[in-house]
C-alpha cells in the first residue's frame, strides 16, 4: 500500500528522531509528501489561541530540526504547529482533514507511578486514527535483561 500523505508527530522526545526518520523514508520510497506537526497543548484556563511564545519558539525549534532529519526535498515536507487542547484529537483532525494515509508517532519508554503507559494521547490516535498508524518505541534503557536459564536445564 502506498503512503502518499504521511504524518508525523512530533513531541521534543528523544523518540522525534527515529519517528522522523522513519516517516521520511515511507515517503521518500512512495514519493509522498510529509506533514510534520508539534502540537501545544493549551491549558483549559487559557484561550485556544492565547500566545504562548515559550512555547510556539520550542515548538517551532522542534520543527525546524525534524524538517533537517527528514532530509527531503522542500516541496516533500510541510511543517505544522498546532494549539489544542488535548494532542490526540488534535492528531486525529489533520488526519482527516489531510487525508492522511498514516501517522508515524513515537515515545520513549513511557511511565506512570513506575509503570509502563501510553498516557491518553497514543492510545486515543490508535483508536479513532482514520488511517495506519506506525507507533516507535524507544527501547527502555534502564531495564534490567531477562534472567536467562541454559536451554540444557543447567
């Protein structure tokens, strides 16, 4: 299946690297076009469209480093920063409006009270995501390996 339009979500994770990378070669193999998006999420006190420029300048950074990683040409790529007030639905209607045929979004190895979770936002895109969806997971570094036995029983 060709991917045409592709999205990729963008967080200033460590993950941004490989969701990038990895969405600008399913592009570039179908020559696609990619829509990169870093979404701000507003607070309910706030208004929608209240200038938060701490904010729009770290969003704005992360995009112009995911428009680098992706290295592709200037016409393949669009950037997008996006206020909301939840990131998941916010994901979801660029899909739609963008006709997306996939979203490309990562995470490092997220907890939550020392356990691994997705939070609300991943789960929600896989959920009601009107396209594929290709989740990145960072592998979780402080991990301990699994205790190994011998297969001989030794």
């Amino acid at each position: 299946m060709p991917f045409n339009r592709v999205i990729a979500v963008v967080t200033d994770d460590p993950s941004d690297i490989n969701t990038v990378s990895r969405a600008a070669d399913i592009v570039r193999d179908d020559h696609g076009h990619l829509y990169v998006i870093y979404v701000i999420k507003v607070e309910r006190h706030l208004d929608l469209d209240a200038e938060i420029e701490d904010q729009i300048g770290r969003g704005e950074q992360v995009l112009h480093r995911s428009e680098r990683l992706a290295r592709l040409a200037r016409s393949d790529i669009d950037s997008q920063l996006l206020q909301a007030r939840e990131i998941g639905p916010a994901v979801v209607h660029e899909a739609v409006v963008r006709d997306a045929d996939a979203i490309v979004i990562g995470t490092s190895y997220p907890t939550e009270y020392g356990s691994f979770s997705l939070g609300k936002d991943i789960p929600y895109i896989l959920e009601h995501a009107p396209c594929d969806v290709i989740l990145w997971r960072e592998h979780n570094s402080a991990a301990r390996p699994l205790a190994r036995t011998p297969r001989d029983g030794r």
